[in-house]
C-alpha cells in the first residue's frame, strides 16, 4: 500500500476465441511458488508499506522465495508494479488493459455534473412538448416540460432542460440529417408513458456535453454520421423489465465517433455501450478516450443475432470498468483492442459514489 492506495498484481494474460466465436481474455493463474510469493509480498506491504525499509521487501523475499532468491524475485515485482503504475500515471489498483504496452489517454476532467448540461447560472425560459418542423431550427434556453420531436433537418437544440415521461425525451425522425443537441439536461423521469422504459436521445446527429440521466437507454442511434462527445450518461433508471445501455447500437449504424464521454450502468444488465447487429449491419464504428462502467459486460460487440455483419469497430484508449461478468464481450466479430486500461471495480465503485473529476477520483 502506497499513499493508501492498494496495489495489485494480476498473471500473465493471453487472448482467445472460445468455440461459439466468443472472443475471451484469460489470465495465467501463477503457480504454486508464484502464488505464495505474491502472497506473501502483498502481506508485508500491507503491513509496512512500498516506500518503507529495504528491509520489508527483504524480509517478504526470504520468507516467499528462500534467501537467494530474494532479492531478485522482490526486485523484479517492484519494478512490474512501478512500471504499472507509471505507463497509466494512474494509482495502482487500475490495472492496465493486457497486451497494450502504450498508454492510455488519460483525461484531465472527465464529463460530470459540473461540465455537462446548461450553465447553472443560466436562466431558463418555461416551456411545454415541442415538435420542431422547420429546417434551421434552433432551441436554446428553454425548460421544456415534455418531449421534443425533431422532423426536420439541421435542427440544433443546446443549453436547454428537457424532462418527460416520453418514449424517447428528445425523438428524432430517423430519415434526418444535420441534428445537434448540446449542452442540454435530458431527463427521462424514471419511467415512459407506459410506465416502462424509455431513451433519453433516439436518432441520428451530433450529440456534446449533455447530462443525461433517468432512462433506460441514454442515447439509442440511428442511421450514420453520429458524434457523441463530451455526454455524461448516468443513473439509469426505468420501470418494467429494462434493458439498460449508456449507447445503445442495434444494427443499422455506421460512420459513428464516441468519444470522451462518461457512461456508468450501475446495473448488472446489459452495457455502457451495446454494439449488435438485430436490425442491420454495422460499421466504422470508432470508441475512443471513454470513462465506461458497469452492466454485465462493459462494452458488447454481439453479432449474435443473424448474419448482419460487424466491421470495422474500433475501442482504443479507454479506461473501463468490469461490468458484472467482465470488461468485453465480443461475439462472431473481431473489433481492434488497443490501449485500453481496464480498471475493474475500482473505478465502479467511485463512480458509482463520487465525482467524476479525474485521476484522483479513481483510488
């Protein structure tokens, strides 16, 4: 322990497809000797600590691995964990993605609260349901009580607060393009009209720095060219059976950069992204420099359903969090995997308690 903060070392990882195609990552379960050495060391760490007396780490060598061992075998862990630590410039319970020597994008503010939505001190302006039909149209600054239905083109809706028990809060036909909605609070209430679930954003368009929250699904896509970026996608809440996604992909979609959003599915259930082929192919999808958590598995790319293909998905530099049976599922597609850190349910916990402002946040 080091600052208070715990240090773990995991085995030596290797990757795999299982015979349903499912892409797999295991972890090389250390031997006997290995297994009481590590044992012993995390025992005399904890009790005395990394940075203390040569004579701790001596001492959990001589008694882990015999004397001539010692000092080679403490070395050689010390330097793993340093190394650890210092390629994420995170603490040391984050344990890095395997196989991805290079560092991860680190972000120096992750999207909270605090960073997302209206500006606090903005004053709202009082409205009821808006259906928006003319092109170029603009919203801003609105407290809109009810769902908004976007059926034109280049519509851009921004610093605004939407709440509605709506099937989907902000709807946008999926036959149109040029859509931004930035900046806004979008809020689901728990529950759609009736009574189940509903999604916070559905369509296609430019999605920035919303907070989105008390849906099932913060924002389900469609169609192609989509930018979600800078969203903070939390406290997912519905009525009925849910089936809780952060983005939610169900075939049809291609052409889509997530980037530098925070999605936390406090839930055992589904994902904080969910990449499936059920209504269509899927491609040139890019997910990048993300703060993700929770589901059962954190990220899904399933090509489970039919022979819809799969292709061309990318997941680089993100930091995860495990979801309740592991970080990936990966299922007949193969999406690129690479700098990712999968920091397990550490970072579920925090984010799950506190806020969401950076390294420090992550202990």
């Amino acid at each position: 322990m080091r600052n208070g903060r715990r240090m773990r070392c995991t085995g030596k990882p290797s990757g795999g497809v299982g015979e349903s195609g499912l892409a797999v990552t295991r972890y090389r379960e250390p031997n006997w000797h290995e297994g009481v050495g590590l044992r012993q060391v995390r025992r005399t760490m904890r009790s005395n600590g990394v940075a203390g007396p040569w004579r701790s780490w001596r001492g959990a060598g001589e008694h882990a691995f015999g004397r001539k061992r010692a000092r080679s075998e403490i070395a050689l862990y010390a330097a793993r964990v340093a190394a650890a630590v210092a390629a994420l410039q995170i603490p040391a319970g984050v344990v890095a993605e395997p196989n991805n020597p290079s560092k991860p994008a680190f972000a120096s503010e992750w999207p909270d609260a605090s960073n997302t939505g209206p500006p606090r001190d903005l004053k709202l302006k009082p409205s009821g349901p808006l259906t928006i039909a003319v092109a170029g149209t603009t919203i801003s600054g609105l407290d809109i009580q009810g769902g908004v239905t976007v059926n034109a083109d280049n519509v851009t809706i921004e610093t605004s607060r939407i709440s509605a028990k709506a099937w989907a809060v902000i709807k946008i036909d999926p036959h149109r393009t040029g859509i931004v909605v930035r900046d806004c609070s979008i809020d689901g209430l728990g529950a759609g009209p009736d009574g189940n679930g509903n999604q916070g954003i559905m369509g296609q368009g430019t999605f920035q720095r919303n907070n989105i929250f008390n849906v099932e699904n913060g924002i389900v896509l469609t169609g192609k060219d989509n930018l979600i970026e800078g969203n903070f996608i939390h406290d997912l809440n519905a009525g009925g059976a849910p089936h809780y996604d952060g983005i939610q992909i169900d075939g049809g979609i291609s052409d889509t950069v997530i980037r530098h959003n925070t999605i936390i599915n406090s839930h055992g259930a589904a994902g904080a992204i969910m990449i499936d082929n059920e209504f269509g192919p899927v491609s040139n999808i890019v997910i990048e420099g993300n703060l993700l958590a929770g589901g059962s598995y954190t990220i899904y790319s399933d090509g489970k359903f039919n022979d819809n293909l799969i292709s061309s998905v990318s997941i680089t530099d993100n930091h995860i969090g495990s979801g309740q049976y592991g970080p990936t599922l990966f299922r007949r597609n193969r999406p690129t995997y690479l700098r990712n850190a999968t920091d397990g349910w550490h970072l579920v916990r925090n984010l799950n308690v506190g806020k969401v402002a950076g390294q420090e946040a992550i202990r």
